[in-house]
C-alpha cells in the first residue's frame, strides 16, 4: 500500500498506558484538548471501539521532507512539514481502505474499522507494543530507521492472525537531550510528555487559550523544533510515497505575503492541507511581525 512499517498487536487494554495517561490528564497537561478527556476507556482498549475486536495492524509512513530539516534562524512564518502536504488524515484512510479490501480477498467475512489520529485510539503505544520504535523524550513515536516524522494508521479487526509482534529491546534515546534543549517554551515534561499549555503546536492549531500567552518563535501553523535536532531524524532518508510531497514552498512566503494573502488564493495553494484547521485568519493572527 505505500507504508513504510507495518506491525501487528493484539486488541487488547493497554493498562500502564493508560493509567499514566489518566495521571497526566489529572496534572492539567491537556489544557484546551478537551478531546483527550473524551473516551479514555476506549482510547487504551481497541477492543471497546470495534466490536469482536482480536487484532490491531499498525502502519505508518514517513513525510520526512527537506522542510522537516529546520527553517533559517530568524524566520517569522515557519509552517510544520506535515501540513505542506495533502491532510494525511484523507490519504491514510484512502490506504487503509485499499489494504482492508486486499486482506478481505484472503477472509471475505473480515470486519474492520480504519483510524488516524483523529479517532480515539492511543496509536503510539499500540505502535510500540507492535515494535516499530519507542515513545522518544519528546513524547513522539522514534523508529530507528525512519526517525519520528511518521503518520500512524490503523486497522482494527475481528480476527486473530498467525504471528503477533513485539516491542523492540535495546534501542532509545540514550542520554541524548536535543529535543528537550530545542523547545524554546520548555514544553517537552522529564517524563516524555508534553505540556500542552506551553506547546507551540498546539498554542497555534488548536482552540486559542485565554490568559498568558507563549512565545510562538516564528512557527504560525504547528512546531517542528523538537523533531529537526533528532539524530534518528537527521539521518533518516526522505519520504518516497509522492501522497506527501509538499504542495508549496513555506520558505517563498513571508510575513508580507501571508498578510496579503485572501482567502481565494489560500484556498488555491492549502485547501487539501491540514493549514485549513487553522484557517487564514488564525494563521495570520499567528505570525509575529
């Protein structure tokens, strides 16, 4: 189908996960997500979201792209390499679909239920239970070869398969601390969580917070600076599957342009990309002159 890692679990509760999850919704580290605090139960349980549940395949596929690198020091109007592409929650599901029809040929009476980020499942862990990487410092799932600039899809199904996979040994981050030294507001938690208060990503898509405000260090839709200084991503070879080629050039628009920038034209250049979550008027309240 195009990914780039595949593994297999079973659905099963996710317990330590989700009892550490509770623990950080409870320190207040959610801030605006009002959805995390929506169907935990279900989130650490594939088996609550999809009835007769016994499997759950994990893909993913990198958008790793010469963006993804950093942008130039000083830089106003910095835009998360994820979102120059076309909104990778349309394309995956178009993939898992693909992939649930071919697995259907093998087993015609295959149920199954197709998921991105957007759906409660708790994907990273389900990813490192599957062995495709670890949950980095920076709260993201790294994989050794294809670092952290990674979408996870999922199917969840009704039957067992023959071979389940494991979590991967001896691989980490060791005493590597980039990701932590590189947030300029200090979001990223000792524990490998995020809080969300302080994140640029969030402070910049997600429903607009009221009190102080954080330093947004020229980034006006999403945050990448705790991905770009990755070793695993330095040395991670770009994306191949064409789904995610960027469809514009961030660094060709600056702060003049975007504030020109109407309605009509952005709908031309971002309309099939995730930049429309944000909107142009919230972009442009985003940038920092």
């Amino acid at each position: 189908m195009g990914f780039d890692l595949v593994g297999v679990v079973r659905a099963e509760h996710l317990t330590k996960e989700h009892n550490y999850f509770n623990e950080w919704l409870l320190e207040g580290n959610a801030s605006t997500l009002d959805y995390l605090k929506r169907n935990v139960e279900k989130r650490f349980d594939a088996s609550l979201l999809v009835e007769g549940a016994r499997s759950v395949v994990i893909c993913a596929i990198s958008y790793l792209s010469p963006y993804s690198r950093g942008y130039n020091e000083g830089a106003k109007t910095k835009i998360a390499s994820y979102a120059l592409a076309r909104d990778y929650h349309t394309t995956i599901k178009e993939l898992l679909s693909k992939l649930a029809e071919q697995l259907k040929t093998y087993s015609p009476q295959l149920r199954y239920r197709a998921f991105t980020d957007s759906a409660p499942l708790a994907e990273k862990s389900y990813a490192v239970r599957a062995g495709l990487g670890w949950i980095g410092r920076n709260s993201l799932l790294v994989t050794p070869n294809n670092g952290s600039m990674l979408h996870l899809g999922e199917l969840v199904i009704d039957e067992e398969v023959d071979h389940y996979d494991m979590p991967m040994e001896a691989t980490g981050c060791g005493e590597c601390r980039r990701c932590i030294e590189a947030c300029p507001n200090n979001a990223i938690l000792d524990n490998r969580t995020i809080d969300t208060r302080r994140c640029i990503s969030c402070r910049t898509i997600e429903r607009e917070a009221e009190g102080k405000q954080v330093s947004l260090d020229g980034w006006i839709f999403g945050c990448d600076a705790c991905q770009s200084v990755c070793p695993y991503n330095k040395r991670a070879t770009l994306h191949t599957n064409p789904l995610f080629d960027p469809l514009f050039d961030p660094t060709a628009l600056g702060v003049k342009e975007w504030h020109a920038m109407t309605e009509e034209e952005f709908e031309a250049m971002a309309g099939t990309t995730p930049l429309t979550r944000a909107g142009l008027d919230r972009i442009k309240r985003n940038i920092k002159e």
